[in-house]
C-alpha cells in the first residue's frame, strides 16, 4: 500500500511538473519553449529526491562547458568542415559514454542537446546560436524549477530507499553503445546543418533517440524505437485536437495535466502494460516536441496538418534509421 502511494506521488509530480513547465514555457514566450518541458520530463521521471548541491553544480559547469564548447567549434565547422564534424563526433562518444560508465544520465543528454544544437546553430547564424544557448539554459533553468517546487508540493517519503543505481556498461561494451548512440545522432545534426531553425526538432528528436538506444537491445528496437515516436505522433494528435475545442493556456495546461498523468500512471506501472517505462517516457517526449512545433506553427500563419505531416515523416525516418544502426552494431558483435 505505501509503495503504490509512493508511485502515485511520483505519477503526481512528475505529470504537474511537466504541465506547469509547458505551459509556462509558452507563457513566458521563451525561446524553442519545448525544451524545457523536454528537460522536466527527464529531471522528473529520473529524479526522485531534490536536486542535490552537488549536482547543481555539476548541471552549472555542464551548461558552461556545453555553451562555450559548442560556441567554439563553430568557426571550426565554417572553416574547417571536416575536422569540425570529426570532433563533434568524438564529443558525443564521449558524452554518451561518460553516461554509460556511471556518469550523471541527465549531464551526458545536455551535454549532447547542447553540442549539437549551438553548433549547428552557428554555423548559419551566430545570434540563432546565442538563442540557442539562452533556450539551453533558461529551458534547464526552469526545468530544475520545477523539479524543486514538485517535491515540496509532493515530497517522498522520509522512510524511501533510494532507487538503485542502474547497472554501468564497462570497457568495449560501453564504447561500442557509445558508438552506436553517436551514430544516431550524427545524421540528424548533419541535416540540421543546412537549415537549423527549421530541424532544430529533428535534433531534439535525435538525442532523445540516441539515449533510448543506450537501453534497447537490436531485437526489441523496432518496438522501443519506432513504436515509441508513432505512439508520441498519435498523441500529439489526440492533443491538438482535444486543445481545438477551447484554446486557453489554462486548457493547455490541463490537458498535459490529462495526458502526463494518462503516460506516468504506464511509466511507473500504476497501469501495467508489456512495453518499457522508456517506451512511454520517448512518447511523451516526441508528443511535446511535435506538439508545440504546430501551437508555434499555428501562431506563425504556417500550414499547420502539412508541417506536422512533414516533420513526423522526417521523425519516422530518423527512427527508422536508428533501428537499422542497433541491427547493423548487433550483427558485427555476432560475427566476431
């Protein structure tokens, strides 16, 4: 009884923490407003306890070493394209394996949203990539926000344990999810590269991908992965067409409300079902990203139904293509 309590606090937070961060997001009229709720979903669903002194520190440093990091590669990708995109690379395998071998998981995923999005940003335009980095940081900001004001209105339980450590990946195996997570990611930045106001999406959608690989084995990927970005597709659907009936930043925070809790209760096995709390998480995070592109989409004048129709193609392209790397990486480990 008092772990079901426990779950249905967490299921709690986590759904308000998400709702208040979209909807203030927007309010605020920040810059790309998903990011933060993007960031809250996965401080909320990974963080159990209030944000330590140590890991706003450590979150401190990520987002300076993030900002100068990607700031400073930009003339390297102007002028020296090759070597640009080479070290971009390696910055990735480094960041992903640094959260596969017991770093903070939360770190590594700015670290890798950040990298990609400022230096794709700046090679067209240094003001996109100073807008870039103020989203980064504001989003992140108002993301930690919520994660404190969530656990003071829902705190745990004195008496919780905390939650296990998850089981760090060592040596080759851990280079070679490395590897493959950043090859995931790679394609998507590189296509972002020719128009980044416009993808800046897709390379949400990619890091988001490129960490749920770090969990998904080469048989369940099409499942986890493809499943995961069509489940988030139909409700970002079911979201836009319940949100047509009344337009109101309060309906639109209830309505995240509705849908965080419908995904929390499945996440936390409230309500059990055969798929992965990371399925569910990756479908509410492609429902947002695709979501608020079309409330941004709308208050442009821009064709909404023919952007949503092309950006989910593009997202099931890029999922498809993660597939096709974990099957690749699967059959090369078979053969040796």
């Amino acid at each position: 009884m008092e772990f079901q309590q426990r779950l249905s606090r967490r299921t709690l937070r986590f759904a308000i923490g998400t709702a208040l961060c979209l909807a203030t997001s927007f309010a605020l009229d920040l810059p790309i407003p998903v990011v933060a709720p993007v960031f809250a979903v996965f401080l909320l669903a990974t963080q159990n306890r209030p944000m330590s002194f140590k890991t706003g520190v450590a979150f401190a440093l990520v987002v300076a070493l993030t900002t100068g990091t990607g700031l400073l590669l930009v003339p390297v990708l102007r002028y020296y394209p090759a070597a640009g995109v080479l070290l971009i690379g390696l910055a990735l395998f480094l960041a992903f394996r640094y959260g596969l071998r017991g770093g903070n998981n939360l770190v590594a995923t700015f670290l890798v949203a950040g990298l990609t999005m400022i230096s794709a940003a700046g090679t067209a335009d240094f003001q996109l990539a100073m807008t870039v980095v103020g989203a980064l940081v504001k989003g992140l900001l108002l993301a930690v926000l919520m994660l404190a004001l969530t656990h003071w209105l829902f705190p745990e339980p004195m008496n919780a344990r905390p939650e296990p450590a998850a089981r760090n990946a060592q040596g080759d195996p851990a280079s070679r999810i490395a590897l493959r997570a950043a090859l995931v990611v790679m394609p998507a930045w590189l296509l972002a590269m020719s128009d980044p106001a416009g993808y800046m999406p897709i390379i949400m959608k990619s890091v988001s991908l490129g960490r749920q690989s770090c969990g998904t084995t080469a048989r369940g990927a099409a499942r986890e992965l493809l499943g995961s970005t069509l489940t988030g597709g139909l409700l970002a659907i079911a979201f836009w067409f319940s949100l047509r009936f009344f337009v109101h930043l309060w309906m639109f925070f209830l309505w995240m409300l509705l849908f965080g809790l419908l995904v929390g209760r499945k996440l936390y096995r409230i309500s059990p079902t055969r798929y992965s709390p990371g399925f569910w998480l990756n479908s509410l995070v492609t429902m947002i990203i695709l979501l608020g592109q079309s409330v941004e989409d709308s208050a442009a004048g821009k064709d909404v139904y023919r952007a949503f129709a092309v950006r989910m193609g593009l997202f099931v392209a890029v999922t498809v293509y993660a597939c096709l790397m974990l099957q690749i990486f699967e059959y090369r480990r078979r053969v040796q």
